[in-house]
C-alpha cells in the first residue's frame, strides 16, 4: 500500500489547505505549510500578533489564519496568493491611518505583503493593536 503524504494541498497562489480548528497548533500548520519566502512572513505575522495582543484567540478557518478577541469576534486573517500573502483587517476602515488595500466590503482594509515589501512593523502593529479593540467580524 503507498504512503500517504500528511503534507497539506496548497490550493490556488499557493496557499495551504488547512482543515478548520481552533487553536495554536492549526495556525503553525498553516504556516509550516506556506511554500517558499511566504512562511516567513507567516511566522512574523505571527510573531508580532501574539505580542501585540496578549491572549490573542487562533484559529483557522476557510484556509486562513484568524486572530481574535474571546466574545469579540475576529479582528484580522491572512492568506496566500500567488505574488503575496493578503492581510485583512476585518474593521481596517476604522483604523488610523487606513491600510492602503480597498476591499468590495466596507469595513474591510487590505494589506498586500510582497516578497520585496519592506514591512514597516510599527506601523503594522499599531494597526494590529487598534484592530484588536474593535468590534469584530463574526461569522
């Protein structure tokens, strides 16, 4: 009988098919299986959330990671494309300043990390912490 591979399908632009669960360890899988430069950037997103936001909740759902409050909802998730991993801030209009990114959906901001982007971390925990004070999106 073959061996079965345990390593996640990576859908369109390459990102990872990650069942859905909450917690810690689904959100390391994910980043553990985001291909190439892009898991970097995962494992910084991640780094920075948590210490931005003591306590943060985790989660992955619709292959993305999710970050929220306990009773407040999610306030931000990230995704692989083919050329970028796409930050949402679920209630990015209501940050100051705005993320750069326009959405369809009013209350939402996007931010496009490329592979030459120089991340500016101030300025994206800044937006972080703000989002985590928000109401936010509960599915």
């Amino acid at each position: 009988m073959p061996k079965q591979s345990t390593k996640p399908i990576l859908l369109t632009g390459g990102n990872p098919q990650i069942a859905k669960a909450d917690g810690d360890a689904p959100v390391r899988a994910y980043i553990a299986a985001m291909p190439g430069w892009k898991r970097a950037v995962g494992r910084r997103l991640d780094r920075l959330i948590v210490k931005a936001v003591p306590g943060v909740r985790k989660a992955v759902k619709w292959n993305s990671p999710l970050y929220g409050i306990e009773e407040r909802g999610w306030f931000l998730g990230y995704h692989c494309l083919t050329k970028y991993v796409k930050v949402a801030f679920f209630r990015g209009a209501d940050l100051v300043p705005m993320p750069p990114g326009t959405s369809k959906q009013k209350h939402v901001r996007y931010l496009d990390i490329h592979e030459t982007t120089e991340l500016d971390e101030h300025q994206l925990v800044h937006w972080i912490q703000q989002a985590s004070k928000l109401p936010g999106w509960i599915p």
